[in-house]
C-alpha cells in the first residue's frame, strides 16, 4: 500500500499542485537503517517528506492519532498501520521508552526512520529545542541521522486549490551525522549534547529562528 499511495496518490497530487524545489537528495542513503530528523511547521510535512525521498520512510507517530474512538478516527489508525507507521507515546518515562525501542527495532532492519524531535509541530513559526528521542535512537544503534529542513508547508491551506497551488516548498537534506553507538544506557548528558547537535544542524538549514524552549502544541 506503501509504493502505491506514493507513486499514484500522494507524489502526483504534491507535484500538481504545490511548487516543491528539493536538494540535498544524495545525502540520503540508498540502503542500511537512516534517521531523517527534520523540523516541523504543518501537518503537512509527514506527506511532502515521504513524497521526495526516495526510500519507504517510517514515521513515529503521536499514538494520539492511532487510539482516537471516532469513525474517522479509527480509520486513520488503521491507514498509519496499513503503510507501516509506528506509534509513539509522547507522555515520557517507561511508555516513550517503550515506543522508541520499536524505531530501534526498525532500524536494525535497515527501515528509514522519521522523526520530527521538536516532539510537535511549531506554531509559532520558531525552530525549538530538541527532546531526546532521537539520540537516543541513534545512540542504541550508530544509525546515521541525515538533518533535514522544510519551508513553505505551513503556508498551505485548505481554502480552496488556487491558493494552495501558489505555495513554494522546499526541503533540504543536509549532510549525515555520526555518532559512535553506545554500550549500555547513555546518561542524559550525552543525549542532550546529541540533540543538539542534531538540532544545529537542521538549523544551518532553515531561516527559522530558534528558540531554546519546547514547543508545547501538539499535533
């Protein structure tokens, strides 16, 4: 289901309707479990993303939007399952810990992994401070982790397609980071220096100016 709402659904309708300038692509690797860790400004990223980069991409998802009770509801659950998206309880302690030790699963069989670790989008246009699941992710494996950056998104609406179709996105990939992989548990020191890091180097790649506090929207 994957290949085919990529191929046929979502690439024709992104590249139809919306001005989508990308580069950087190369920094991806071709094969091998990859962390692509990029900012967050519209919901509409988790489609823009997937669309251009050319591996079956994993996203961890808020596990708000895979329990809803509605109609509505459980079908998007049932779709984040049907194209292989993983939950992730955003709640802290034992249950995040638990939800990240299925992306470290997934990258030991070579998935794609995409995480926003801004932990929610940005409402007010700034680029946040970093949680620590995606060090961690990365310490437990050495899976390289390639930065990447997202512009235009949130200026794309609902109100009726001529609008939208004058939106400019334009996603960056920057260069793969590296970290050694750690042997047992990392203090929490050490993932926030990974973080960081992480989070210069999406920041060497958007305009967005950053601000040292977590967002606190959810979605």
């Amino acid at each position: 289901m994957y290949w085919f709402l990529r191929l046929f659904v979502a690439r024709p309708a992104a590249f139809g309707l919306f001005r989508i300038r990308v580069r950087g692509l190369s920094n991806i690797p071709k094969r091998g479990g990859i962390v692509l860790a990029g900012n967050h400004i519209a919901f509409i990223d988790s489609v823009f993303v997937p669309v251009v980069v050319p591996r079956p991409m994993t996203y961890l998802v808020g596990s708000n939007y895979m329990s809803q009770t509605s109609a509505l509801g459980r079908l998007l659950g049932w779709f984040l399952r049907a194209i292989h998206q993983l939950p992730i309880d955003r709640s802290g302690g034992s249950a995040s810990k638990a939800s990240l030790d299925a992306g470290v699963e997934a990258l030991a069989r070579g998935a794609a992994i995409g995480i926003y670790p801004e932990g929610s989008r940005s409402r007010d246009g700034r680029l946040h401070r970093g949680r620590t699941g995606v060090a961690r992710l990365l310490l437990a494996t050495g899976a390289p982790v390639v930065p990447f950056a997202i512009q235009g998104s949130d200026r794309v609406t609902t109100k009726g397609l001529t609008r939208a179709k004058r939106a400019d996105v334009t996603i960056v990939f920057g260069e793969p980071l590296t970290f050694a992989k750690a042997d047992g548990d990392v203090d929490a020191g050490r993932m926030r220096e990974v973080t960081d890091e992480i989070m210069r180097a999406i920041g060497a790649l958007t305009p967005q100016e950053y601000d040292d506090s977590y967002t606190t929207s959810r979605g």
